[in-house]
C-alpha cells in the first residue's frame, strides 16, 4: 500500500520559532509538493520539488523554505514562524509522467503558531 | 495559468438520490483532470482521473466523472448517494506542458448527504 507520512499531526509552536515540517514517501516517486489548506481557499502550493536537491516556488512560498536531501524525504521550514502560518499543512508525492501521475497524500499537520 | 473553479460551497442530497458536483477548469493544451476526496481531519485520498481516451472516467466507490472539452468541465457524479459520501471534494488540474507538472486545486465542495 502506498504511503506518504508527515511527522506530527497537530503542532503548536510560539511566533520567532523556527518549525520544521517533515514528509517521507514509500513509493519512489520523484515529484514532492507542500501545500497549505485553508478554508474557502482550498489547497495552495507552496513548494515542489521534481528531484533530490531541486525545487520550484509555489504561489505562496513566502515565509516558507524546503529540503530534499533524499529522494523519499521533503522538509518544509518555516524560517520565523507567525500566527497567520497557523494552517493545514499536507505534504503529497507522485510520479513524474506517464498516465499514472496522481499525487498521493499525507495526513496533514495541523499546525498552530501562538 | 492554469485554475480550477468549483462553484458550490456545498451541495445537499438526500440519501438514494443521484448526485453532482461540478467542476470546470481553464488550462492550455490538454489536460490532467483529478477528483480528490477528504474526509474530517484526514489528507487526501485520490478518487479518479482522466487523463485521455473515454470521456467518462470510473472510480473508487462508485464515483465517475465526465470530461467534457467544449464546457472545460469535469463533474463528478454517483448514481445513488450514501450517507458516508458526506464529505469535501477537490477537483484538480495539471497541465502536462507546464515546467514541473504544478497540480492547481479548486477551493473544495462539501457534500452533505441526509438520510
């Protein structure tokens, strides 16, 4: 069974800190996106990252930085975190091409910046 | 650029009844069409794609969508509702000639089935 997993479910962490988001995929996929979930806005893309050491801004990476030393991890930093970063964080996966492009995703962490 | 429009919050039907959440999409060249569904508290779980070939698509519990080129629409329909299907869809969409294949989501519908 395929499997995307986010390190925490729920965070709280204080304004100033620097919060580390982790994502590890068993499927050897090389496409990794974040994306944040907010109501009435659906999901935005934050950052993507098409291989290991690559990535491409979304349409909303201010505030935010990411990591991808292997293939099945993607880090996603928040540098100072602030209260309007309090959101749903979910991490996916898919494959590069080919018709079976679906992107597979995390449970989500839902964090809260005080 | 490409997007994706959901244009219902919410839809409300009653257990047994056919229903319909629609979708349209504005995207160059062909596109990767995607409904995902996510219930309380939980990520995404994939439903159905259409990426060519027959314009109605089939997948997971019972859900298909058309594809419909000259609407830009992909509704995503299911012939008898449950009241377990109560939960929040997402269409989305990626242009494959895009620089790194961005997936774009609609801002969700909430479907509320009753019993």
């Amino acid at each position: 069974d395929v499997k995307v997993t986010q390190s925490s479910r729920y965070l709280v962490k204080r304004t100033g800190e620097k919060v580390f988001l982790e994502c590890v995929q068993d499927m050897d996929h090389e496409n990794m996106f974040w994306y944040r979930q907010d109501p009435g806005l659906g999901l935005r893309l934050i950052y993507f990252s098409y291989d290991v050491k690559m990535k491409e801004k979304g349409d909303i990476p201010e505030g935010y930085s990411v990591s991808r030393e292997k293939k099945e991890r993607f880090s996603l930093i928040l540098e100072s975190a602030s209260t309007n970063q309090t959101s749903m964080y979910l991490c996916a996966s898919s494959l590069r091409g080919g018709m079976n492009t679906e992107a597979f995703f995390g449970q989500g962490t839902r964090l809260t910046v005080v | 650029a490409q997007s994706v429009a959901q244009p219902e919050d919410q839809v409300n039907v009653a257990e047994g009844n056919p229903l319909t959440v629609k979708c349209t999409y504005s995207v160059s060249g062909n596109p990767y069409l995607f409904w995902y569904v996510q219930y309380p508290n939980r990520g995404l779980q994939f439903l159905l794609k259409y990426i060519t070939g027959d314009n109605l698509v089939k997948g997971s519990y019972g859900f298909e969508a058309e594809f419909n080129k000259s609407q830009t629409s992909f509704h995503l329909k299911k012939p008898s509702a449950l009241v377990s299907d109560s939960a929040l869809y997402f269409c989305a969409v990626r242009a494959p000639n895009t620089g790194f294949q961005k997936l774009v989501f609609g801002t969700g519908t909430r479907l509320l089935v009753s019993p």
